[in-house]
C-alpha cells in the first residue's frame, strides 16, 4: 500500500462501507468500545485548539495492549488513517481528527502497574492521568516532578508523546528524563518494549527516545515506566517585582549561583491583573511592575532561608528588584504559585492566540524586547500576555482576541505576524514549539526551527516505523 492510498477524506465512507467497518472494529474492542455519534467525535476528536473541525470515521477505546496493536493492524488493512488520542488537552492540534481517521482513544489503558521501591519506578498504562502518578508517587513517599496546569486531565502517553515540559523543567527537565522504559504499537502494528526501565544500555541506538516527542507520526505509546525520585523539602516561593526583563536575568543569575532552584516563573503585570480581576486573588504587593519572577526553592535548614534573604537584599540594592514577598505558609505558597498558574485558566474566555517559544535563557531578555515591540506594533489594539517557564528559556506569547473581531479574522490576523514572530525565533537559533509540539498549528513553520536535511531525515524515519504512512498524517509535516 503506498502512502497515498491512506484514507482521509473530508467526507466519511459510504453508508454500507461504514458499518462494515464498524462491525470489524466492534470485533477487536467490543461493542462497548466502538463510537460513532458525533458527540463522542466532538470530545475525543479535538484537543484545547479551537481551530478544526472533530470528524473521525469512528472513535475506539481499547482494553489491551493488544488491542491497540489489532487495531493498527486493521488500520492498515483498510487503508484507514489514524490518530491516537490522550487527554487532549495540547495546544498545536496534534490530537485532532478532522479528516476521516480512526480515532484511537487510549482512556482505559489506565492502570498503575507494577511498582519497585529500589529502582524507584513504576510501570504506568498511557491512559494514566498526571495527577494520579503524582499522587502514587505521594503515597509511596516519592516524587514525580513533571507538573502544569492540566495535570489533572493530561494522560502520560500524551505527555510522553509531546514531551511536555511544565514549572519544574529548570530542576527536573523535561518528560523525556523520567521515561526509564517505553511500550509502543508502531505504524506496522508491531509491539516493541524499549529500554525496559534500564538506567544504563548502550547497546546501539535508543529507539525510546525515536518515539518521545513523536506525537504519535510513528506509532502509539501504550505504556511507560516512569522514573519517581525523593519528593523536595519544605518548599519556599517568592514572588518577586522586577522593573524590566533585563532585571528578572539578573535575579536568575543571582539566585541560581547559590541555591538550586525548583522553579522559576515569570508573568507580565498584565497578566497579573486578569488573574487578580477574574480570579478572585489578590496581589502579593501593591507596587506594581512591568514584570514578576516566581522563585520556588528547598528549605533545607534555617541557613537556607537565611541565604535567600540576603540574595533578595542584594537584588534590591542593585534596582533588581522593587518589592517582594516570601510564603510564610503552605497555603500561601499555594496562593503564590496560583498568581503563575491560574493566568491560561483565566484568559481562556478572551480564546488567545497562542505561540510557545525557547531560546537560550540568556537571550531572553533582547529576544523578549524584539518580539514584544513587533507584535505592540502589529497588534496595537489588541491585548499581549506574556508568561512562561523563564528559568528554562521558554515564554509564552496570548494576544487576547477582541470581542469585536470574529474568530476567523482574529486568527488571520495573527497568523500573518506569526510569521514574522518565528523568523526571530530563527535569527536566536530557538524552538517555535518549547513544548506544546508541532502538531497542524505550527508544521508550516518547522522549517525555522529544523534544517531541510532534519526534515528529510525524520521523514525517513517516520517510513521506517509507519511505511504506509497511516499514523498521524498530516501533523508535524505533510
């Protein structure tokens, strides 16, 4: 079969043909897991991207490990295409299914498996929801350190499949650190079990790290077997006011060179003041500033709180910083970090544009500058939040649309500076997607970030693991 020859019409089937697939497909999963009313298309076809259409020939929702593979199987047989479905909660419509595909939900491959307290791992199905391997690892005295805003509706295979990042990447790094062993199904229906929790494994190439970040173009995680390590102790967050981004580096420097940080948070005074407005919070301090750092730090003796009081004089001596405040509590730390991680909530009424940028941390302050005056300039009488994960060279860019605009001209509007937006990115020698992927949204602009010859090279890959080219068509390249 050649690659062409992948269904994935803007109309469904024929009537007849249709429910012949519908019985073959009820024959693998059962009929229970077979769904084809619209309304299982509208939630299981989209992710939190507005932009497409859900319209999946049929939605499925496998038991087994073995089901998913029957499944690929099948797929290939009929010539479907398919996408593989988490918790849809991405933000560059990797998940969608517009186009007639056989959508693969992967909800009930959600148990916790086998646990082992010396390697400190535990065998999780793709299925398992963030916050419940969070709250394992609690239990167990441990820690899984890959946190964000959806961690409570976001699934670990999609979060392996995106490579998510979060607040605690500039102590902790990415997903792809805590993947000591992988189960996928490969375009080709095979099952591969790769790297089987081993901490050391030279022995030739690292097909695990091939599938993370792969947002399902190769195959489908089924499984993973995450790394937990020892939980932090007694957390301290500062909130801290900061005249300009040049400022929030100088902090970043100041306060890195002394403490290991967990988190290092920026947001904009604009943000502030949606969050404060429409979220029922209130402000750490009265003096306003152009921009605010969120430092979260380990307490590990009396000296330690000692010390991040002397950085934070010194930071205001030097004009770093204007004002500040220190939790003093569980609750308020919680309260703090809320400031920071209630902003996307919040602005979600005004359904922003959303662009997920890196470039090396020290060059965030001049490529911050050039970005925000390009799009003042285009967009002068639209709304600019910025917020991100600073510590690690990643910011996030929401211009709020009008409600004045329709939706379509807002995105045709901003879509033309998205443009101009990513060509710095290119001259910085940074990331278009930071962490939310490729997906449909960003694939025109791979190429800013990805040489022809990267490109070439990952589209032979993809040939390898899905030679009839039915997983995820579409998304990252075409």
């Amino acid at each position: 079969m050649s690659l062409n020859k992948v269904s994935i019409s803007e109309d469904f089937m024929g009537v007849e043909t249709k429910e012949r697939l519908l019985r073959l497909l009820v024959e693998i999963v059962g009929k229970d897991g077979v769904r084809a009313d619209e309304k299982s298309a509208s939630v299981y076809g989209i992710d939190w991207t507005t932009v497409h259409t859900p319209n999946p020939c049929a939605v499925v929702l496998p038991k087994t490990i073995e089901q998913v593979a029957a499944l690929v199987g099948f797929a290939n047989r009929e010539g479907l295409a398919v996408v593989s479905s988490g918790g849809r909660t991405g933000l560059s419509g990797g998940a969608v299914a517009a186009r007639g595909e056989l959508l693969i939900a992967l909800d009930n491959l959600n148990t916790l498996g086998s646990f082992n307290s010396i390697d400190r791992t535990v065998v999780c199905g793709a299925g398992v929801i963030t916050e419940q391997l969070q709250q394992f690892a609690e239990k167990q005295g441990l820690y899984y350190p890959v946190d964000f805003a959806s961690s409570g509706s976001s699934q670990i295979g999609g979060n392996i499949s995106t490579n998510a990042g979060g607040i605690k990447v500039i102590r902790y790094g990415m997903t792809r650190d805590w993947v000591a062993g992988l189960k996928v199904v490969t375009g080709r229906g095979e099952v591969l079990d790769l790297n089987k929790g081993l901490k050391k494994n030279n022995a030739g190439y690292d097909l695990r790290q091939i599938f993370i970040g792969a947002e399902g173009t190769l195959g489908i995680v089924v499984e993973a077997t995450m790394q937990l390590c020892r939980p932090p102790t007694d957390l301290s967050v500062m909130v801290l006011g900061v005249p300009n981004m040049s400022a929030i580096m100088d902090v970043l420097n100041c306060f890195q060179s002394k403490l290991d940080l967990t988190a290092f948070e920026f947001f904009s005074e604009q943000a502030l003041q949606k969050v404060v407005e429409h979220g029922g919070l209130i402000r750490p301090f009265e003096t306003p500033t152009e921009y605010y750092a969120l430092l979260e730090y380990e307490q590990f003796s009396s000296q330690s709180e000692e010390l991040a009081m002397t950085l934070f004089e010194h930071c205001v001596e030097q004009r770093w910083v204007v004002d500040g405040v220190v939790s003093q509590s569980t609750a308020q730390l919680k309260n703090l970090w809320r400031l920071r991680e209630d902003i996307s909530e919040t602005i979600s009424r005004w359904t922003p544009y959303k662009n997920d940028m890196s470039v090396l941390t020290s060059k965030i302050p001049s490529f911050l500058q050039e970005i925000d005056a390009l799009v003042n300039q285009q967009y002068p009488d639209f709304e600019i939040i910025w917020f991100g994960h600073i510590g690690d060279g990643n910011v996030h860019l929401n211009i709020l649309k009008p409600e004045s605009l329709s939706m379509d001209a807002f995105n045709q509007r901003c879509g033309l500076v998205s443009k101009q937006v990513f060509e710095i990115v290119q001259v910085y020698g940074g990331s278009v997607s930071a962490e939310h992927g490729v997906g449909l949204l960003k694939k025109e602009y791979l190429s800013y970030s990805r040489s022809t010859e990267e490109v070439a090279l990952m589209r032979q890959i993809k040939t390898v693991f899905d030679p009839n080219g039915i997983m995820n068509p579409g998304k990252i390249f075409d």
